[in-house]
C-alpha cells in the first residue's frame, strides 16, 4: 500500500477516536492542544475549557515546541512522548504513535532528534491530528516563528 494512502487511514483511525470537545485550537492559537496546569507560557492571554489561549498562533507553536522537547527528553522515545501527550483515555494512542512516527520517518522505539526540521516535522504531524480539518488554517510562518522564538 502506497505510504500516502497508510498515513491517511491512520489519520482516520484517531480522528474517529479521539473524544469531541467545544473548543477551537485554531481560535485559541492553541495547535498543539496544551492544557493549562499552571505553567505560565509566553504570550498566553488566558484559559478556555481549560486549555491555554495565546495572543496569536506563532506563541501557541513556541509552547508547542518548549513542551515536546521538554518531554522528548524526559520521556525518552518517541512513543512514550505521544503516550503522554496523547493518553488512551482521550485518544487512540497506538494509532497517532503509528501516524506521528510514520510522518516523521522515526521509528515510535527511538529518540527523537531535536533539531528545526525535526520539531518542525513533528509539529505538523501531531498540528494535523490535534486540529484536524482546520490544520490547513495554520500558517506555515506561524510555524517556523514558534520555532525560531523557541531558539530553533
């Protein structure tokens, strides 16, 4: 099966599974879907349904990259990172582990490079999953601003 046609029926597989909130990531500048526990991020404006708001999408990406590099250290593989940013009870783990790791080309065993390509990768793959149809709603400059404010 042609590896196009894989990813999108992984893709499927998790959208079908993932639980359906009220919230907006897109209206939030919130792609990465973070929730508030405490940590004062830069440019945040406030909370909704207990997710973190940011002034604008380019600061939603920053706390984006801060969190998955923090965890990628911590957690140490690439599949342990998105077992915990993804958990079974509000997601199909296996199967964004297998989307995540498949659009990134690094096996869900091993750790994950830290570099600008790499997060950059790794952010629209889990920003396509997160925001689904409304991904295409993400400026790719966002992107490459959040990474450049996270020193990337």
């Amino acid at each position: 099966m042609d590896k196009k046609l894989i990813l999108l029926i992984i893709f499927l597989l998790i959208i079908a599974g993932k639980k359906k909130t009220n919230r907006s990531m897109i209206s939030n500048n919130n792609p990465g879907n973070i929730r508030a526990d405490g940590t004062a991020w830069k440019g945040q404006t406030g909370i909704g349904g207990g997710f973190v708001t940011f002034k604008d999408m380019a600061y939603g990406v920053l706390a984006f990259v801060i969190n998955a590099v923090n965890s990628l250290k911590q957690k140490g593989t690439l599949g342990a990172y998105i077992s915990g940013y993804a958990p079974p009870t509000e997601n199909n783990t296996g199967s964004y582990i297998d989307f995540v790791s498949r659009a990134t080309g690094i096996n869900s065993a091993s750790v994950y490079p830290i570099s600008r390509d790499s997060l950059r990768t790794l952010a629209i793959a889990q920003f396509k999953i997160e925001n689904g149809s409304d991904f295409d709603k993400i400026n790719p400059n966002d992107i490459e601003t959040g990474l450049t404010l996270a020193g990337y």
